[in-house]
C-alpha cells in the first residue's frame, strides 16, 4: 500500500473503533441504565435501531400528555415549621434578617404566583400533590413527556396580572412561545405571549428527538417552564415549573423513567421578593407599620432576598427520602441574577453528572442539570448550596437515606 492509503487505513479502523466504543457505551447508557434490569428495554431504544423504525414506532405510540396548570396567587411561606432544622434550634439573629416579621419587615410569608396542577379544564379541583412531593415547594406541577409525544397545557391566568408559560428546549410554534416581543408576528399568534387575568390558553408544544436526551444523557433531560410576560418579575413572583422528558419508550406507566428507584427536583436561587408584582401587597399585608416601610432601604431590600431550595430556607423543606441501594436520579435547576450562582453539594453519598464523578454541581441562572445517585450510605445527610453567603443565609436543606 502507498503511503497515504496505510494512512487512510489506520484512519477508518480507528475511528471504527471509536464509533464501536461509542454504540456501546450509548447502548449501556449511563450510571442508572448499567445497573437496570430493563436492558433489554435500553437497547431496543439505543441509536443503533434505525431511524425510520424508531420514528415509525414512534407514531404508532406518541401519546398527547394534557395538564391543567393554573397561575395562582399563592400565600407562601419560606419557614412553615418557624425553626432552623437544620441546626433543629429557634432561628438566629442572622436568619432572623430573612425570617422574621417587624413593624417594617414582611417576614417569611409572601403573597406569590404559582403555576398549579388541576383536574380538569374546570379548574375547581385542585389534583393533590402526593406526600412524598411535598418537598416540591413553590415548583409547578412536573410536567413529563418522552421523544415523539405532544405535551398540550391548559392554561387558566387566576393572578391579577398577566401571565404566561414558556417552555424550554420542546418544539413550539410562534402560538406557543409564551413570549412578547417584536417577533414580526400577529393575531393569533400574540395570544399565547400574555394571558390576561381570568382568561385561558392553550399551549401544544411537540417533543421531537432533539428535545430529548443527547447522546452523553441518561434516559431522561430536565427542561424549564416559567412566565415570560416580564421575565424577570414573573420568576421572582414564582412562576417557574420542571419539565422531564425522556427518550422514546424509557417511561413507565406513571411517566418516570423506568430503571430509576426514586427522582428528586431542586430548584436553587435568591427570589428576589423585591422585583416581585406583589411588593406592595406584601408591605400592606404582612409588615406591622406598612407606612414606615422605605423599599429602597438597603437593609430592608436585603431581607426579601430569599436564599431557598424549592422556596424553603434553612432546612424547612420537607425531608427528601429514599432507601439505601436506590438508584436515585437529582434534577437541578436555578434562576436568577448574578448572584444565582448555585453549587448545590450532597453529604454523605455521591453523584454521576455526565459520564463525571462529583459530590458537588454547578448551576448557573437557567442552568438545568441531571446527576445519577446510587445510595450507599445511610443517614439524614446536608443538601446545600456551597457558596458562603448563600449556607449562612438560608439555602440549605437535608435529605435521608433510610437503611
Ligand atoms: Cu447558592
């Protein structure tokens, strides 16, 4: 052989070789899918399938997923339990800056918008969220779907302002954005962008291969929903949801990934509860002497700045739980501004965030994150923002790994 064709040689073994690594290691998947027992399940759905069967099989099986979500005014509280658990002692001077109610502080209660899960289009009946997510919080309703689905939301404005839902990363049509602006677009295609108070809409978005999980992901992505009417102000007032959406055919029934034990959401950021549409309300409602509130007081700013996980500070999160030897899958997730930056660390027990070993993720506002848990190590472990500021100021909670 000449020179350039040995070359050439080498060349295509090589990266046969290296499309054969790849096939596998897509094949087996990540962390969770190597320890699964549906294999089998795995391997039908990898990439080595064709497309034109996969995506037949896809038509025949696509489901349309509905929910009935609701923005509604929401009393919600940072601190339900009125104690740090995480010291398990009242609150301290320092927690108090955050927590606590004066003649001019609004203390741990807000009025809020939250976006809610009905029961039908009705909206009368509110679907009940079970006890094991609880710790949930102030997230909307987690909205699941896999490749080849349509997601279509039923959207009712209960708040006195206007409202929308913007997902990210699922297909969406300039009807369905959630968003205005100048975008060169009219009539009907401006309904979706700002929902008037007391009106409904629907939003249909299409889950497409490409808003599901990438070749390096486990079997399932974690997206966002959120208000998009005025960005800032409406995610600060709480309108922000997960959305999961897995690879075609790697749900169960109930719409969890099959192969994981137990899943968990944590939705890390400072709300800001002075950009938020209820200020006003808040200083009339909950502070003692409303007229001696001056909202452009520094220390009076920094006690709305809400340093929470799922919307509880210092520990009042409901306790997340799982079973030793659980194959346990964390969603992470942050909003904010510039001191949104989150890096969320776990006791006792470690992760696997893209192909990586780690105990510690880093998030960034808007960052959306999936880290593989395998629980080999009992106890009531910390969960917590490792940033200095952000522990002594609230953002810290707890999980337990039960024998
Ligand atoms: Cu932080």
């Amino acid at each position: 052989m000449t020179r350039p064709l040995v070359a050439w040689a080498a060349m295509v073994a090589t990266s046969m070789v290296v499309v054969l690594a790849l096939s596998l290691f897509l094949q087996y998947g990540g962390p969770i899918a190597a320890h699964s027992h549906s294999e089998h399940e795995d391997l039908a759905d990898g990439p080595a399938q064709s497309t034109a069967s996969r995506s037949a099989e896809a038509r025949s099986k696509s489901r349309t997923r509905v929910y009935y979500i609701a923005a509604d005014t929401v009393k919600w509280d940072y601190a339900p339990t009125g104690r740090n658990q995480i010291t398990g002692r009242p609150f301290d001077e320092v927690a108090d800056t955050y927590v606590k109610n004066g003649p001019d502080r609004i203390g741990s209660i807000y009025y809020k918008s939250l976006y809610r899960e009905y029961t039908d289009a009705s909206f009368r009946h509110l679907k009940p969220r079970p006890r094991s997510e609880a710790y949930l919080g102030l997230l909307g309703p987690v909205i699941r779907a896999e490749v080849g689905d349509t997601i279509k939301v039923v959207f009712r404005n209960n708040t006195p302002y206007p409202a929308s839902v913007h997902p990210h990363g699922v297909f969406y049509g300039k009807d369905a954005e959630g968003a205005p602006y100048n975008d060169g677009t009219r009539g009907r295609n401006k309904d979706d962008d700002a929902v008037a108070p007391g009106k409904t809409h629907t939003y249909i978005w299409q889950v497409p291969e490409r808003a599901g999980p990438g070749p390096m992901d486990p079997s399932t992505v974690l997206w966002m929903y959120h208000g998009h009417v005025d960005e800032p102000r409406d995610t600060n007032s709480g309108l922000i949801g997960p959305m999961i959406i897995g690879r075609h055919g790697s749900l169960g029934a109930d719409g969890t990934p099959k192969g994981v034990d137990r899943e968990f959401i944590a939705l890390f950021t400072v709300f800001n509860e002075n950009e938020s549409w209820y200020l006003d309300r808040n200083i009339r409602t909950f502070t003692r002497d409303p007229k001696s509130v001056d909202p452009e007081d520094e220390d009076f700013q920094e006690s709305n700045l809400m340093h929470s996980i799922n919307g509880y500070v210092y520990g009042n999160q409901p306790m997340m739980t799982m079973k030793r030897g659980e194959r346990v899958r964390w969603y992470l997730m942050a909003i904010g501004t510039e001191v949104d930056l989150h890096t969320p660390h776990w006791h006792g027990n470690t992760v696997v965030m893209n192909g990586m070993r780690t105990d510690v993720a880093e998030l960034l506002p808007m960052s959306m994150k999936v880290a593989d848990m395998v629980t080999d190590n009992p106890g009531i472990w910390l969960f917590h923002c490792h940033v200095n500021d952000h522990i002594v100021a609230g953002m810290i909670t707890r999980f337990e790994v039960e024998e």
